[in-house]
C-alpha cells in the first residue's frame, strides 16, 4: 500500500511540475504579462495590433508578450487576487465604481508621472472621465473603450407595423405614447412570453430623473437625496411601463426568452429578433449586431433616451490599470501608452468597440462612415454627439464607495418592484441606508471628515441661494450633474 | 518504542499527513482565524499589503452588537429558516424513497406486477394530463419514455437500478442541476407549457361557478384547520394523562401548536373569522391547563419524558395548518384570480414564487440524496424477526411501519435531523449565486451568500466573519437543543 502511495504522490509531483512547464511564462524567453478583462472578442485583435505596435515603436529595446486573462475579471476575484499579491498586471475595470473601489483597497498604481511622461494622460481622452480615471488629481487609468449609451432602434420592427421610427429626440410622454402603439400592434391577445414585443430592453432610472432636474446625491455628494417626488415619479413610471403596459419586460420576460449565446447574452438576440425594438447600449453592441443577417448588419438608427425636459446619458468608460503589486510594472505602462496611440484607436473604430479613447478619432470618416457598413451611417455620428454634448458622468461621493450605492439602490428598487415597499418607502429606504453607510465610511476613514464637514456647510449656503433665488459660484457644485443642469439653467455664476 | 514501530508509525503518519495537512490549512486555521477576525476592524479597502500604515484594530463585540442592529441579517436569517420549512418533507421524502428502494424488483414476482400497476397509473395520468389540455409534447413522450425504461430497469436489474437513479442528483454536480431547473422554471419552459393549459381550464371553469360555491373551499379547509388543531390538543391531552409525556414536554409544542392559529389572524381574508382559531386554541390551552391542575396523571413520568417526540409531532401538525391555511387562502381567492385567466407562476422572479421553487428543487435533490442512503443501511438493521412477529400478530402495514420501522430508524432520523438543520442554517450560497443571485429583492438571499455579498462587495471581512460566527451560534444552539430533547425522542 504505501508504495502505492508513494507512486500516487510521485505521479503528482511530476504532473505538476509538467503542468507548469506548459504555463506561458515558464516557456517564454521573454516577460509574459497578464491583462485581467471581459471576455470580449475584439480583445484579440487589440492584443495582436499591441504586439505589433510594439515591435515597431521600440523596434527591440522593449520586448514582453501581453496575454489577455478573461476568467479573472469579476470584482471580487480582481481584488482578492490584488491583495494577495497575485493579480494580473494589467487591471481592467468597467467604469468609475469598480476603479474607486479597487482604488481605496490600494491595488491600483498612480500612475500620473508616468502618463505625462509617456502620453497617456488625461489631456489625451475626454476630459469629462475625470473622475472615472483619477481620484484628488491622481491619475489611476486610461480608457480602453469610452460609452454613452443610447437607444439603438431596429428599423425593420418599426417598418414591419406600419409605424415610422421614434425622432431622435422625445419626450417622456412621446415614448409612451409610441410604446403603447407598437405592443398594441406587435402583440396579439394570445401571445406567447417567448413571442412578446417591448419597445426598448431596459430603461435607466437614473438617466429619467437626471432629465427631470433631479440627481440621487445633492450638489456637493454629501447625501443621497433619493426621497424626492421626481425619483418616486420615475420608479412609479418604469414600474407601470413594465407591469402595465408591457413596454419593458420585466425579469419574467428576459427569463422567457431563452436564448444566451454570443457576447452581450440575450438581449442583443432578442433585439435582432425584434423581440425589442429598440436596445438601450453603447456603440459596442455593433460588436455582435455586425454578426446578424449572415452577417449583413441590420437597418438601424440611433435615439436617445426619452427626457422629460432635459436630455441626457451617461459617460463612462471601461478602462486599464496598472497594478501595483505587479512585477512589470515597467513594462505595463507600454501598454498603457499603446492605449492613446492612433493605432489603438483605430482598431476601436474599426472592431466598434464602443467609443475610441481620444475623442479627436472620432471625426474622421473611418468613425463616422465606415466603408463595409453603409447600414450604420448615422449611427456612429449619434453617439458621437451624445458623447459630446448630453454626456455627464456618474456621480461618485467621495464619501461612500459606489459599489455600496449601486446595491442599496438595487435592493430599494427590488423591494418596490416586488411589491414589498411602496415606491416612497422604497426611495426613503435607499436615502437613509445610503446616508448611515456615508457615515460607516466616514468613521472608517476620519481623514475625510474635514473635507466633508467643509462640504456640508458649502451644502447649506447652496440651499439658502437656492431658497433665495441667488445664483450659485460654480466652485460650490461638486455634481457633475448638476454643474452641467444649472449651467444650461443659468442657475450658477 | 522498537524501530518496527517507529517505523510503522511515520507509514501512518505520511498516509493520513496529507489530509492532516488540508485539514490545518483550508479548515482549522482558516476557523481560527476568522474567529479573530471577528473581532477585528479588518476592511480589505484599509488592511491589505498595500496599506501598511493602517493596522487592524481589536474592537471588542463591536461586530456582533451591529449585527443585531442589521436589518438584512434579521431578514436573511427569516429566509434561511423559511427554506428549512423544507426539512420534513426532504426526510419524509428520504424515507419512502429507501423504503421502496429496500424491496426487490427484479423478476416478475408480486411487487413488480405491483409496480406495473402503478405504471399503469401512471399511464391514466398522464392520459388525464393530456386530456385537460396537456398535448402530446416531447414532455410527454419524454415522461413516458424515461418511466418505462425505469421499469424495464427496475424488473432487469433489480433495486441497484433504481437506487443508482434516486441518487444521480447527489452526484451530479450543483451547478449543473441549479441551472437544469433555472430552464424548467423558464416562463416557456416544460413546467409552465405543462401548466398553461390545466389552469386555462379551470379558469374557465371556476369563472362559471358562483365565487360563493367556489369559496365554500376556503371554509371546508378552515374546518380542518381547526379540527386539526382540536385533535392535537385532544392528543397532547391523553399523552399527558396516560403519563407517555411530562409536564414540562407540553409546554414548548403546545406553543407550536398554536402559531399557525396566530398566522391565520394576520392574513385571513374574512374579518368575521380571524381570530376564531386563535380563540379556540386558547380555549383549549386553558381547558387543558385546568385538567392538568384538577386531575392527575395515572402513572409517574420523568421530567421531560417525551419531549423530543411532542416537538416532532407538533412541526409536523404545524405544517399542516400551515397548509391548510395556503389552500384556503388560494381557493378563497381564486374566483378573483381566475377573472383574467389564471397564468403559471414567475417562479424565479417572482418575490412569493422564489422560495418555493428554490424548495421544490431541493426536495427534488434531497430525497435521493445521502439521507436516503442512510435509511437503507437502516432498514437493512431492523431485526427480520420483528416484523415476522408483527405478521402473527396481524398487524397493517401502518402498525408495522409506526410500531416497528419508525422506532428502529430513530437514531438515524435524530442524525439525518441533526445534519440537515446544520445543513439548512449554513446553504443556499450555490443556489443564490447561480439561480437568483440572491433576489427577486433579497427572497432568496440566505445567511451563508449575506456573508459572501458582505465580505467582498464592501470588504469588511471583521463584520463578514461576525455574521459567520453569528451563524456558527446559531447552528450550534438549535445542535444543542437536538440533543437535549432529539436524544431523549430517540431513547424514548
């Protein structure tokens, strides 16, 4: 027996030793570096076009081999990884949250000098991702992609009804006015699930509120004000588009439709299919629309999203960091320098992976017409537009992590979609929870108590120019939402 | 010690160092440690390798006392005691499925002509099924198909078949079975086509009834409801009496007795009645009270004889008035429901629906699970000759069941108990982060993915690890309870 257990553990060790061999590191000559990200099959090409740029930017002065790491990209694994001293080189994050979160653990290199020094500073991308990519004046990241979502429109499900496509600017009222139409016509009485016609997949509410005037966090990011009339109006609003009216599916609907193939999952399938007749996505939904119709592409047009006076959308970008327990750190920021060059943003363009870094690229003709896809002329100029003129970014407190906001609001929203809160009780809960857990924050990190007590008394002054009709200094707002609201609104100096 | 020893001894020693080793490194060190960490500050946003100026902090029973304070914990505990309701049946469901499994099938003898009569059944049904709106599907041909080939099995290959088929669950891997019946409680998936058509006809026919024919259900469940009540307290009663219980024993299960009575006050749907069932317990609590008082019992007990036994019975007494109460309260409103059309449920995304999907699918996976096995090697234990005592005697089947097989399987129900509880308290981790991801708004989030959502979504691994060793408490109480009072049932 124990010469059996000797051979069983002897087998072992040769195996893994052999097992190692095979790892990409152990065979290669020179330094292998690991690039954490979703499994997003453009990614292939950006690596081939990063080796090639490489070899001939720096000829053989700087020689390593970039490998893209796709089962390693969830937060949690990123960051425990981080901390244990084991993760990838490169760290890719899907905007500010997760880069704010993985930032306060200390995983991410600041990476200001470097950036100035070798060109990929924040002057090289759009200037309203600042506080995606840098926390107090320090920079942490580059963009990979950079979004402004908006509503793709299958042209084809319009035309199918007899109806013309929505304008590409509309009004609350407009949307549910066409919404009803179409699922009144689309839809028969004995429909199955798997058949049913909605107007658009999803719906932010956050974007619908900000178009009413009203963000969930105060000018200074201080406190969640989710208790007020217009956030309630909204939940209320989604709530009957979805449970009433049968615009929205709602998580019965997406279940129904069994399909989940190919990048994105299901609802780019369903949109194809004219399960959806519109897409509520980024530019990178092409990644996997260019594939539809025996890869004809499909009749598009892009809208944006229906604002109830004051249209919007949001700006974020999935981006790249360095991470600081990595052994090349040094040969990482080659990459990072990879990622403002004209080569890389050509191959966004091209592949249609969202939006490219530098918003310079996107003027061109490649950008806005591209030769293979006359069927998406328009389109791109859309979201380019978007990007420049409606974006705002998310607003991120300084005082409490976004990934903890991001799921008290989902359980509020839950609650009240369940029917277990009203949608006042449910907008209260996610203030008060959002409020205490601004306060857990702030006493485990008392460095941040002057700035917010400076804030709060900054708060109380804006609310008395407010009460008082005053204009407010500009230096005062911290939102960047409501900087750019009372800018068109004139209500700041 | 001789060198033949010594030597024997480190053979020993390297055959079990390597689970010695697992075991020191991915269980008792790790169970000390976070044990610690309970006690700690520890935010992985402050302490990692990164920050080394911030050191962890003692702060005492900080963790816990916010623990207390939590009102997702409180909420998340309900869920994971709500899918323990599950338990009993998951063990009921164990024990018939080792009890048929326990006879032999092979050849055309009496219980396969047995069990081709219960194909046949099987067949009706399905013809009914069909019938009432159920087509000829691939679920049906699929239904059939896979019954008749475990017949054929069983009568070829015996019990083995059928025993390797009740286990495939335990072995198949979670995932897998977790998203096998994400697609069976697809809105278009076989359970809802199977539906659709059975409740589009009672639609039909419940619309042309009068609601107050209809509801006549909800009173005939309501009546049952109290008679089971009325009996438990009459059996309470003669066990006292007859001395099979001591005082003490009464106590904790006449309570349990008594909270469906209480549910029915909060959700009845009739005014005039809600209170009645609450009235009538107390009634007979206090009647019982002054029996105890006035009269005797006719033989000495011993204090807290037949505890465990009473608090078994009362669970499942229980639970069935908490059925009961389910049927009445759905027929009651059922000619409401049906005005529309009655539509499946949402399963997985619907709040109500969630847990008893989740519920359903692990009976489906319990009872063909380990505990099954137990009870065979149990029942392969009870001594032959007292059931062939029992067949002089005469006895039915239920008197050989209830007077001989239950008895003898005490030790291994107490175990199985023991080990599903412990199991209950600490599951629904797989479940949640594979089927739910914890909602629809939190139904399905149990302690075990809390702690997991806790730990890596915030990063504080101190009140990560409290609600851990909240947990261990809390499974270490109800363990001690079981012993206390399931040892004396099993002894008993």
């Amino acid at each position: 027996m124990k010469y059996i257990f000797l051979g069983a553990l002897l087998i072992l060790v040769i195996a893994s030793i052999f097992t190692k061999s095979l790892q990409p590191d152990a065979k290669s000559k020179v330094p292998v570096l690991y690039w954490s990200t979703d499994p997003n099959p453009a990614r292939t090409t950006q690596i081939e076009v990063f080796q090639e740029w490489l070899k001939t930017t720096y000829s053989n002065e700087v020689n390593f081999v970039m490998k893209v790491d796709t089962v390693n990209s969830d937060n949690s694994k990123v960051v425990i990884q981080g901390v244990s001293g084991v993760g990838s080189d490169i760290i890719g994050h899907c905007g500010g949250p997760n880069m704010r979160f993985r930032q306060a653990v200390g995983i991410l290199e600041p990476i200001t000098q470097m950036a100035e020094k070798m060109g990929f500073g924040l002057d090289k991308t759009f200037k309203v991702l600042t506080p995606d990519l840098s926390i107090d004046g320090e920079q942490y990241a580059f963009p990979l992609n950079v979004t402004a979502p908006q509503l793709w429109v299958n042209v084809d499900v319009f035309k199918k009804l007899g109806m013309d496509a929505p304008p590409s600017r509309w009004s609350i009222e407009e949307f549910e006015k066409i919404g009803k139409k179409l699922v009144e016509k689309a839809n028969t009485a004995n429909v199955t699930p798997d058949k049913r016609v909605f107007l658009v997949s999803n719906l932010s509410p956050s974007i619908l509120t900000r178009s009413k005037g009203v963000d969930e966090f105060n000018e200074t990011l201080t406190a969640c004000q989710a208790d007020n009339p217009t956030y309630i109006e909204v939940l209320e609003l989604i709530y009957k588009w979805t449970e009433i009216d049968r615009i929205l599916p709602n998580e019965s609907d997406r279940q129904a439709f069994s399909t989940e193939a190919g990048y994105g999952g299901q609802t780019y399938q369903m949109f194809s299919t004219g399960n959806y007749a519109m897409l509520s996505s980024g530019r990178y939904a092409l990644i996997q629309l260019r594939e539809f119709n025996d890869g004809k592409g499909m009749n598009l047009k892009v809208v944006e999203f229906p604002n109830g006076g004051f249209p919007n959308t949001t700006i974020g970008t999935r981006a790249a960091a360095v991470y600081k327990g990595g052994k090349n750190r040094d040969l990482a920021y080659y990459f990072m320098q990879y990622l403002a060059s004209p080569e890389y943003n050509a191959t966004i363009i091209a592949d249609a992976d969202a939006l490219p870094p530098n918003p310079e690229a996107m003027k061109t003709e490649k950008f806005l017409r591209p030769k293979d896809h006359p069927n998406e002329w328009g389109c791109h100029e859309a979201f380019a537009n978007a990007a420049n003129n409606i974006a705002i970014p998310s607003a991120f407190s300084p005082f409490v992590l976004d990934n903890t906001v991001n799921l008290e609001r989902t359980r509020a929203e839950g609650e009240f979609k369940a029917k277990r809160a009203t949608s006042k009780e449910a907008a209260e809960k996610m203030q008060r929870r959002i409020n205490s857990e601004i306060q857990i924050f702030l006493k485990e990190n008392p460095q941040l108590m002057p700035e917010y007590e400076k804030r709060l008394e900054i708060q109380e002054k804006i609310n008395q120019y407010k009460k008082d009709g005053k204009k407010i200094p500009t230096e005062w707002i911290y939102n960047p939402f409501y900087k750019k609201y009372y800018q068109e609104k004139g209500i700041i100096e | 010690m001789n060198s033949k020893k010594t030597k024997q001894l480190f053979t020993g020693i390297g055959f079990i160092s390597p689970n010695i080793c697992g075991f020191l490194v991915f269980t008792l060190v790790p169970l000390v440690f976070s044990m610690i960490l309970a006690f700690t500050n520890w935010d992985l946003k402050l302490h990692n390798m990164f920050k080394p100026e911030n050191t962890i902090q003692f702060v005492g029973f900080a963790n816990f006392v916010r623990l207390f304070k939590d009102e997702y914990f409180l909420m998340y505990f309900g869920n994971t005691l709500f899918f323990m309701m599950g338990i009993p049946f998951g063990i009921a469901g164990s024990l018939g499925a080792a009890m048929l499994l326990n006879n032999n099938f092979r050849g055309l003898n009496n219980r396969v002509w047995k069990m081709l009569i219960v194909s046949a059944i099987l067949a009706a049904s399905l013809a009914v099924l069909m019938a009432v709106g159920l087509k000829a599907t691939a679920l049906t041909i699929l239904i059939t198909t896979v019954g008749g080939l475990m017949l054929i099995g069983g009568a070829v290959g015996g019990s083995t078949v059928y025993r390797t088929l009740f286990f495939l669950p335990c072995f198949t891997s979670g995932v897998a079975i977790f998203l096998l019946w994400k697609k069976m409680y697809s809105p278009v998936g076989p359970i809802n086509i199977a539906l659709a058509e059975p409740l589009n006809n009672l639609s039909k026919t419940v619309n042309g009834i009068e609601p107050s024919t209809v509801q006549i259900g909800f009173w005939l469940l309501f009546a049952l409801m109290l008679l089971i009540l009325a009996w438990r307290f009459k059996v309470i009663n003669h066990k006292w009496r007859d001395a099979e219980i001591d005082s003490m024993s009464v106590i904790l299960p006449t309570l349990f007795t008594c909270i469906p009575a209480y549910f029915f006050s909060k959700v009845s749907p009739v005014e005039s009645v809600k209170w009645v069932p609450l009235t009538i317990a107390v009634v007979l609590l206090i009647a019982c009270i002054i029996n105890w008082i006035i009269k005797k019992q006719d033989f000495d007990s011993t204090p807290w004889k037949g505890h465990g036994g009473m608090i078994v019975g009362a669970l499942v007494f229980m639970v069935a008035q908490f059925i009961c109460i389910g049927l009445a309260l759905v027929i009651y409103n059922l000619p409401e429901m049906a005005t529309n059309g009655l539509e499946a449920p949402q399963w997985l995304a619907d709040y109500y629906w969630a847990k008893p999907a989740i519920m359903i699918m692990s009976l489906w996976a319990g009872i063909g699970s380990n505990n099954m096995l137990l009870y065979l090697a149990g029942l392969s234990n009870v001594p032959p000759e007292l059931y062939e005592a029992a067949d002089i005697d005469g006895a039915s089947g239920f008197q050989r069941f209830s007077s001989i097989t239950w008895p003898q399987l005490a030790p291994v129900t107490f175990f199985i108990f023991i080990m599903s509880i412990m199991g209950g308290l600490q599951g629904g981790f797989a479940t949640a982060r594979t089927m739910t991801q914890g909602g629809p708004a939190g139904s399905t989030t149990t302690l075990s993915y809390y702690i997991y959502t806790e730990g890596f979504n915030t990063g504080r691994l101190g009140y990560a690890s409290a609600i851990g060793w909240g947990l261990f408490a809390l499974v270490f109480s109800i363990t001690i309870f079981n012993w206390k009072f399931g040892s004396k049932y099993v002894n008993d």
